[in-house]
C-alpha cells in the first residue's frame, strides 16, 4: 500500500476557543473562526493575512463556506447576517439579513456536463471588463486601495465561471440557495420538508437537479432525495445565463450603491458648512425682530447698490464670510462638481447595463418561455424597464442640471467674495489689486438675479441646491419656478408619447430607490410550499439506525465527485457507515467498518474528515478511564497516552461485498503521525495539501504535504515527522507560490 509523508509546518496557540476552521480550496490560506467573533485568515505557517471585521461587532460565527474557485468566502453569524469577503484582503463584498437562523452553509457547483457549444450568440458570455467601467477616482471607503477596483469584479469574475455555483444555506428546517452566492433562486420552508426529521447536511447532485438531505429522527439518520431544483438542470445553459444577468444587475446595484453614497457625502459636505453658517445668520437677524428683513432682499440691494445693512456688513461678511473663506469654497466646489459629473457618467453607465439585462431576461422569458418555476410577473418586470428608462432620463437631467447650475453658483461664490472685499477694502482704506476683480458678462448679472430670486427667497435660503437636488422629494413650487429644474423639468415632458419620462418632484436618489424596490420585487425569491408537496414522503435512500449509546452528536463528512455522493457518519468511537450515492442511476451503497482491528479498543476518534474518494483523514487518542475515581480531568499533554493523526484507506470496503471493514495496519494505514496533544477536531484542504488540527488545548497545528518523501513500501507508521527547521521551504500549491524562512514562519 502506497504512504503518505506529512510534516509539521506550524504551530499556534489561541486564546479562545475555534469554532470553525477551513481551508480555502485553492489556496495555502486558512481562515478561523473563534468564539469572540474574530474571523480570520492565516497562510499555512499560521501567519495572519487578514481578519474579517472586528471582535464584538457582530455576534458568533455559525458556518463559513468558501466558492468552489477559492475566491469568494462566505460567513454567516447567530444574528441572521450572511457576509461575502475577498480571498485577497478580506475587503467586505457584501453583507445581508437572511430570512432565517442559519445552523450550517456548503458552497457546490456543477460537476457534469459543460455548456452547450450551440448556446446562441447573443447569450455568450462577456468579459465583464468590457461593460464594467474602472473607477479611479471613488474614494475607498472600507479599505484602502490607489486603484479602488470595480466591487463586481472582485465578487464574481462571472467570464471565468463556466458552470453554476449554488451558496446552500440552511437552518433548522429551511433551505436557501443562491446562485454564484449573491442572488436567491430558491427557499423551502418547512411545509415541504419533513417535520419530524432535523436537517444535518443539505447538499445537491453532481448535476444541481436533485437536494441530497441527510436527516436525523428519534431512531435512525436517513438519506433522501428532494426534486425541486430540475429546472437548474433541465434548462441549465439558458438558466445560467439567465442567473448571470441577474447577478449582474445585483453587483452592479452594489457599486451604484458605493457611488451615490460617495456621490452625496460629495455634495452634503461641500456646502453643508456655508449653509448651516448662513441659517445661523438668518435665525439671529430674526430673533432680533429686524422687521421685513430676509436675506434675499439683502443680496438684491447689494446687486442694484452695492450697499447692504450694518447687519449683513458686520455679521455676515465681517463674522462668518469674507474672501478667504470665498476661495476655499470655491476651490471646493470646482473639485466637487468634476468628480461629480464623473461620478454620474459611471452611474448613468451601469444603469445602462442594467437596463440591457432587463431586456434580456424579458426576451428569455418570451422566447424560451421555460423559466415559470422563478415566477416572472411580467408587469412587474415592465415596471423594472419603465424605472431604468426613467432614471436614465433623471441622470441626464442632473447632468444638465450640475452643468447649468455649476456656472451660476461658482459667480455666485465668486461675487460674494468680491463683495467681502470690497467692503474690507473700503473699511481700511486700503487700494484693490487686479486680482481681486470679477470678470463677468451681461449673461452672468442675468444668471446671478435668476440665482438669488429662486433660491434665495425664503427665511433660511436654500443654499445646497445640488445635495436638494439629488435627496429631496418634495421639491418646494417656489424654488423650481422661473429656475433652471423647472425648465428642465418641462423640456422633458414636452413629448407626451415617450414610453420613458423623468419622475417629477422625484430626486435621483428617490428614482434610483424605485428601480430598486421594483427589481427586488421582480425577483423574490421563489418559495416552495407546494400543497403536492406537503405530504410526500421524500424518496428515502438510507436509513442507518442509531446507536443508542452514541452522544446525541451526529458527526458526518461528505464529498461530492463528478457523478456520485460520498458520505461518512460515525456509529460509535470506531465504527462508521458509509454511504455512496451514484446520480446516474440514484442509488445508494452503505457499508458498515470498523476501525478497532486498527487502532484497537482502547482508542477514541476525536473527529475525521474524508481525504479524498476512498481515504479517510481522523484524529484519535486514548480512551481516559472515567470510571476512575481519581481521574476527572481530561490530560492535555500526555506521553504515555499518544494521540495520531491517521490517513486510512477504505477502498477494500467499497470494492468488496461484505459489511465488515477488516483489515490490518500494513494494508489500509496510510499515514500514522503522534500528536503530543489531545486532538478535538480537523480539516483537510481540497487539494490533499494541508490538514489542520485543533487541539484541547487551544493550539492549532498545520501539517503538510511532501510528496517528494512518500514512500511507496512499506508502512510509514514508524516514521516520526519531523518539523521543518531548514532556511527557508518552497510551499507550491495551485497557483501560487510562498517562500516563506524559518525565522518568520515561528512568527505568530
């Protein structure tokens, strides 16, 4: 029997206890979970690379799960929160309330058939670089980046992903799956799930057509089979790409979240100070019952005079504006209004794209006529393309509105600086110099009264206009009359026939608030609660009896290959069934083994997870006696009492016909490595890289893989590993490289 040589590459102990731990399937990078709520990811040496939030500021970890290409991890927490991060940094691509309490998550793709080479054109993926614009100047808002990159690009990199991934979510008797994690296809209530039964794993065949339950009930576990999810399968080319137009538009409603938050904190806080000064103005002038007094009057006997009152003179222009204060805003306010028309193309752009998807999943919908297991409403999908189409035409508004405006307000800002001036000047009798002068036109005197009568016409002036503009719902009659939104807002409606029109008095936040709602709505997720349903039996695969002396603790692993199922459940300390499901022909195999002809009775298994189809990775150590008076405390190191870490080969037992697993160390020990402490539970990577041990006694422990040590006669049971203590180690594993030293690698 061929061996395997693993060694020891790290150590590391924690101050709280792990509740989760597991590598990511492409990567030497594995991410831990701790009871304080710490999320984090180390390299294989156990250095950190990144950490997931903040101690406290979520509640504890219940279940991770990484996309089957190794860049997207999914965490769900106790308080119904689902959060997607990168591989790469961590950075948080998405969190999200989910209906229910999650007990456990597995992240599965399509494993058979590939895409049909005859997929029509029109559907064939397209790199998202090509309609996905590169923001260069959005400000980075949870991580800092010189090149804040496109959020969907880091969450998907849908024109790599040539088959579906499904995000399994579930809890105690609901299931949730979400297509590339991001977009909810399907949730089963309880009503159609067995209500006498406790859901332990959910996961689905190899072609997403079938949900493989393992159940427990008070007497046995069972295996059964759900069919609700053929319509992944049966249509699978169309419905993936109908799923990545969905997902598309859902990453693309994230980044045109990440622009219009920037895009307001851009214009509130532009001006947010020079309103709130001027307001402060307006309430003192009017608690001291200056009668007819209002700023607007103030500003108009400036224009027609060029004087003003002692007030105006001493407690605006004198306290809280003068020409310094002029320049700075604006300086502002030009900065301000490039990167917002920058800003506004992007989000004009991505409106776009979603506007396209729409009317791709509408002609899906018409043409192949296959998808009513999602239950389009086509009235409410119209409502989707009327709320694009109009917030396209409220984005080219604001656009000409900023163009129209920016001009008006910069000579605004312009004059009420000059003016500063002027009266400075004159106060000290000191001279002008030329570049205090405003250069104007007749135009700009025009644009200027224009300004000051509609915007400057109540108690506290509407100053902001570009933050009203974009937030407000109600705008006031007063303040679009004779004003540049009011003719803007009747060019618009001029044509009565256009399908699309701008919503009137709605801000482009409210429109970009319609169009989400109504997407949403579109889209709900489909629940099925099918009377039919209700009362069927599930086909049952597999029913193992349980041990009445086992803990009320069902441990199990699965693995999922390109046509079949694989599962382990422990029976007893040392007995374990396994059960193979072939979906070809949606059979099961079970067979029983016990491990005590290997490890003898006095040996316990901690916890086991499948190497790979016929190889089973445990951890186990010796029974402590606790009929033992004297001993009731667990020993946390212990010589004379060795635990191991064991690679054993059960392919006898799926190839034989007999129930028994029998065998001897020679034949079916793989691996034996001595552990000095006493093992509570372990991971292995996809790969058969790495694997992972938790310890009682708080230390996680890294092992890896050297094939160029393993021996290929002979036991390697008597081989002792030995830590890695050479300048440096060259770790490759998929497609990345670490060199990583000695010295840093003892680093925690």
């Amino acid at each position: 029997m061929d061996t395997l040589n693993f060694r020891l590459a790290e150590e590391k102990n924690f101050h709280s206890e792990v509740l989760l731990f597991s590598f990511n399937p492409e990567h030497d990078i594995i991410v831990v979970c701790s009871a304080n709520g710490d999320v984090i990811a180390y390299q294989a040496y156990i250095r950190k690379v990144w950490a997931l939030g903040t101690r406290n500021q979520r509640k504890k970890p219940v279940s991770l799960a990484w996309r089957p290409d190794g860049q997207i991890l999914a965490v769900t927490f106790s308080n119904r929160t689902l959060v997607l991060a990168s591989v790469q940094d961590g950075h948080l691509l998405l969190s999200e309330t989910l209906p229910f309490e999650i007990r456990s998550s597995t992240w599965i793709e399509r494993t058979i058939g590939q895409q049909d080479e005859n997929t029509h054109v029109q559907f064939e993926s397209i790199p998202i670089d090509d309609y996905l614009p590169v923001l260069v100047d959005l400000p980075s808002i949870n991580r800092a980046r010189k090149h804040v990159v496109d959020p969907p690009d880091d969450l998907f990199t849908l024109d790599k992903q040539t088959k579906l991934n499904i995000l399994i979510l579930f809890g105690s008797n609901d299931i949730l799956l979400r297509a590339f994690g991001l977009w909810p296809i399907l949730l089963i209530n309880r009503s159609s799930l067995p209500t006498d039964q406790t859901l332990l794993s959910v996961t689905m065949s190899p072609s997403l057509d079938t949900l493989c339950l393992l159940t427990r009930c008070d007497v046995s576990v069972n295996y059964s089979l759900f069919e609700c999810t053929s319509f992944l399968s049966d249509y699978h080319n169309d419905y993936f790409h109908l799923t990545r137009s969905l997902c598309r538009i859902k990453s693309l409603i994230l980044f045109n979240d990440k622009i219009l938050t920037t895009l307001t904190d851009l214009t509130t806080k532009c001006f947010s100070d020079f309103q709130a000064r001027v307001n402060t103005f307006c309430e003192t002038i009017r608690q001291q019952e200056i009668k007819q007094w209002t700023f607007q009057c103030e500003l108009m006997s400036l224009l027609a005079t060029g004087n003003c009152s002692e007030h105006m003179q001493q407690h605006f222009f004198g306290n809280i504006f003068d020409y310094g204060y002029a320049k700075k805003l604006v300086t502002t306010f030009d900065e301000t209004r490039i990167k917002s028309k920058e800003l506004i193309v992007i989000f004009g752009r991505t409106i776009e794209h979603i506007f396209g998807y729409l009317v791709e999943i509408k002609g899906l919908q018409q043409w192949y006529g296959k998808f009513d297991q999602i239950e389009f409403n086509p009235q409410i999908l119209e409502s989707c393309l009327y709320n694009a189409g109009s917030l396209l035409l409220k984005i080219n508004e604001y656009t000409d509105f900023l163009h129209e405006m920016s001009d008006v307000y910069t000579f605004f800002l312009r004059w009420l600086g000059f003016v500063a001036h002027q009266l400075h000047t004159s106060k000290h009798n000191t001279s002008t110099h030329h570049d205090e002068q405003i250069e104007c036109t007749e135009a700009d005197w025009d644009h200027l009264i224009e300004f000051i009568d509609s915007y400057c016409s109540f108690d506290e002036p509407v100053l902001d206009i570009f933050s009203m503009y974009l937030k407000s719902e109600n705008l006031p009659e007063t303040l679009i009359r004779d004003s540049t939104y009011r003719k803007l807002f009747d060019h618009t409606n001029s044509n009565k026939h256009t399908f699309f029109s701008p919503k009137p008095r709605r801000s482009l936040l409210g429109a970009y608030q319609d169009l989400k709602q109504s997407i949403t709505k579109a889209f709900e997720i489909r629940t099925h609660n099918s009377i039919f349903q209700m009362n069927k039996p599930l086909p049952l695969l597999a029913s193992i009896p349980i041990d009445n002396q086992s803990s009320s603790t069902i441990e199990f692993d699965h693995r999922r290959s390109q046509h079949s199922i694989s599962y382990v459940l422990q029976q007893n300390s040392l007995q374990f069934h396994l059960i193979i499901y072939t979906s070809t022909s949606k059979q099961c195999l079970v067979r029983l083994f016990d491990f005590q002809h290997i490890l003898g009775p006095y040996r316990s298994i901690a916890s086991f997870k499948l190497y790979d189809d016929d190889k089973l990775t445990i951890v186990c150590s010796n029974t402590i006696d606790l009929n033992n008076g004297n001993n009731n405390e667990t020993i946390l190191f212990n010589t004379n009492h060795q635990s191991n870490l064991m690679i054993i080969s059960f392919k006898s037992l799926i190839d034989s016909q007999t129930i028994d697993f029998i065998a001897n160390n020679n034949t079916n020990t793989i691996l034996s490595y001595p552990l000095k402490d006493i093992p509570s539970k372990l991971t292995v990577d996809g790969r058969r890289n790495l694997i992972a041990v938790w310890a009682k006694s708080r230390k996680l422990t890294t092992f890896i893989h050297n094939p160029s040590d393993d021996i290929n006669q002979g036991s390697s049971s008597s081989q002792i590993p030995i830590r890695m203590d050479d300048e440096s180690t060259l770790v490759q594993s998929g497609s990345i490289t670490t060199m990583i030293s000695s010295q840093e690698s003892t680093r925690s």
